[in-house]
C-alpha cells in the first residue's frame, strides 16, 4: 500500500475539492474551472506528482458519450487506481465509488472520502 499517495489524496480531498463540484459516480469531465469529477479525477487533476507518476486521465467514447478514466502503466480504471496506490483493486472499489459496505449507492463528500481513506490507511 502507498500511504503516502492515499493520505496525499485525503489531504487533496480535504482542502482543496469544492464539494459543488464533486461528484463520486464519474471519474471527470470538463477541464480547468470547469472541471468536476471524483476523488480520483481531482486528485490528478490536483496533484502535480501524480501526473508526473504517470497516473493520468484519459479520453474515451462509447456510442453514447465521451468519457474520461484513470490511467497508469497501461492499466484503466479501477484497475489504474489499484495499481497506483499498490491495493486491491476491491479495496480501490470501497474506497473511491458510491456505495457503502452492502452496495447500496449513497451519496459521500470529498470530505467523507478522505475519511475513508484515513481510517483504511491506519
């Protein structure tokens, strides 16, 4: 496990995400001011030493829409977010989607993410 990157990621959550703009059930969309997305979106949006890492947000498309991901060393998605911060890829899932211990969707704050974050990397 990175706790470094997790708990930079708390941090980011903590301080610098305007809750207006977050929104845990897309990884991002928009761009500069515009941008809105979830913990992992900002994070790389926020956090200069992630990009720098190689943990970066893609374009891709469906028939239906445009869309961004989480990339890293030629993994995308969950399965980016896993290997970045060196956990199991079930353990990216509870930390950084929408639902709670039993799957139902809920709604969660950056605020509420670090937390998370914090309590998983005790």
């Amino acid at each position: 496990m990175n706790c470094e990157r997790l708990l930079r990621l708390a941090e980011c959550l903590e301080y610098e995400v305007p809750e207006e703009r977050f929104d845990i059930g897309i990884w991002g969309h928009g761009e500069g001011c515009g941008f809105a997305g979830c913990a992992i979106g900002f994070g790389i949006e926020l956090i200069p030493e992630f990009k720098q890492a190689g943990f970066i947000l893609v374009e891709g498309q469906t028939h239906l829409a445009k869309y961004l991901e989480p990339s890293y060393q030629g993994k995308s998605g969950l399965r980016a977010v896993a290997s970045f911060f060196d956990i199991a890829q079930s353990e990216a899932y509870k930390l950084f989607t929408n639902y709670d211990d039993i799957d139902n969707v809920v709604y969660i704050s950056p605020k509420g993410v670090a937390q998370r974050i914090k309590e998983f990397v005790k």
